[in-house]
C-alpha cells in the first residue's frame, strides 16, 4: 500500500511543480473601420439635404481613388434651385467639402426671356444690329 501511495505522489509531483508558460497577450484591438457603402453616403448625403433645408434628387455619387466619396444632387429651395455638392471620407465619414449653389427662379427665368422684346427689364435683343453665327446681314 506504501508503495501505491509512493507513486501516487510521484505521479502527482511534476504535474504541480512544472505549470505551463502562457505569455500575456493583449485583447485583439478593434476591428479595422469599414469603407461607406454607395447606400451609406447617398443616405448621409441626404441627411444634409434635409439639415440645409433643401429638397435634393441624387443626381450621382462615385467613390474616388483617395478614399473620398462624392455625392452630387440636384437641389430645390422655395424660390430656388441649383446643386448640392457633397465629399465625404469613406473611412472617418468625416465631411470634407460642400459645394451649394442655388439660384433664385425669377431671376433665372428673366435672363433667358423667350422672345426678343424688351419687356423694360433689360436691353432686349430685337433692336439694333443681329448677331449670331450668320456671315450675310440679312437687310440686304
């Protein structure tokens, strides 16, 4: 029985004296951040319509060789319309540049005036000598 007991212990020994070496390792970091998607930025880009008070129809949207995506719509205020330029950086999602021109309608609509009569808002275009791309005048 002793010697039972003798090699119990025995057998027992190394497995307490000899424990296994782990380095420390750190926790696996954050995973890396994920590029926008088209939906992403047109979807982004719409938010800022809304926030500027405009209402936009997309008019494209395309992600450049430099991690930018560009996002262009065509944009209408009360009274108004023109572009809304948008570029954003596909990882940080972070608004580079904003390009909006918006135009007042009545006075877009005034300097191309159909016809040629001067309606008192301009010089009008029916008097005087006719150009354009004719070399012959055509009173001859």
């Amino acid at each position: 029985m002793r010697t039972v007991l003798l090699l119990g212990l025995l057998c027992l020994a190394p497995g307490c004296i000899v424990r296994g070496y782990h380095p420390h390792r750190p926790p696996p970091g954050p995973p890396p951040p994920r590029a926008m998607s088209y939906d992403e930025a047109v979807s982004v880009g719409f938010s800022e319509c809304r926030y500027r008070g405009l209402r936009c129809e997309l008019k494209e949207a395309h992600l450049t060789g430099k991690d930018v995506w560009k996002v262009k719509f065509h944009a209408f205020a009360p009274g108004a319309r023109g572009h809304l330029h948008l570029e954003y950086h596909a990882y940080t999602r972070e608004l580079l540049r904003v390009d909006e021109k918006l135009k007042d309608k009545d006075r877009d609509r005034d300097r191309h005036d159909w016809d040629d009569d001067d309606d008192g808002r301009g010089h009008g275009r029916g008097r005087g000598k006719k150009k354009g791309h004719s070399k012959h005048d055509d009173d001859d």
